[in-house]
C-alpha cells in the first residue's frame, strides 16, 4: 500500500477546511469567499478519496463521488462569478455587506 498513513490525509483536509471557513466566515471580498468554499469542497474531495482507500472495504466510490463535487464546484464557480459580475455593475463593488438585493 501507500506510506502514507490516512492521518496525514485527514489533517490536511482539515486544515485546507478550516482556513476555508476562516476566509469564508471572515472576509468582506466575494471573490475571497468563492476561492474559500473553493477549499472547503477540495478538503471534502480529500476526505473522499481518502476513506475510499483506507476505508473498511477499499472502493472507487469515494472517487466518483469525488468527480461529482468537482463538477458542482466548478459549477457553483461559474454561477457565483456570474452573479458577482451583474451586482459589481449595478454597485460598483465586490463587499458583501453591500449585496443585500439585486435592485440600485
């Protein structure tokens, strides 16, 4: 098998989801967001796969699933930059506490 050892996986995954709730929670920045939840779906992905190797019988399910939340978040990428562009033409800014509603 791999040396290395499933724990090592699960601590970057929750460390990659950790910072991207930190930035997600924290920021101000739209863009700052979607590259946080960004993080937050590759440290699920990692967890994935990683259970999918390590688990108590090893499969591909993991992975395909994993496949799955690449397709969302690539997805959810395209909508939110879509969205953000129409609200930075109509406010002329990328805060999120000035987005309260799509109207001027």
């Amino acid at each position: 098998m791999s040396s290395v050892p499933a724990s090592a996986f699960l601590a970057l995954a929750l460390i990659l989801f950790c910072i991207g709730l930190y930035g997600s929670l924290t920021k101000r920045n739209t863009v700052i967001v979607l590259i946080s939840i960004e993080l937050m779906l590759n440290a699920v992905n990692i967890n994935l796969v990683t259970f999918s190797k390590y688990g108590v019988t090893p499969s591909i399910t993991g992975q395909i699933f994993a496949l799955f939340v690449i397709c969302v978040a690539a997805a959810e990428a395209a909508v939110g930059l879509a969205i953000l562009i129409a609200l930075y033409r109509t406010r002329k800014t990328v805060n999120i506490d000035e987005m309260n509603s799509m109207k001027n």
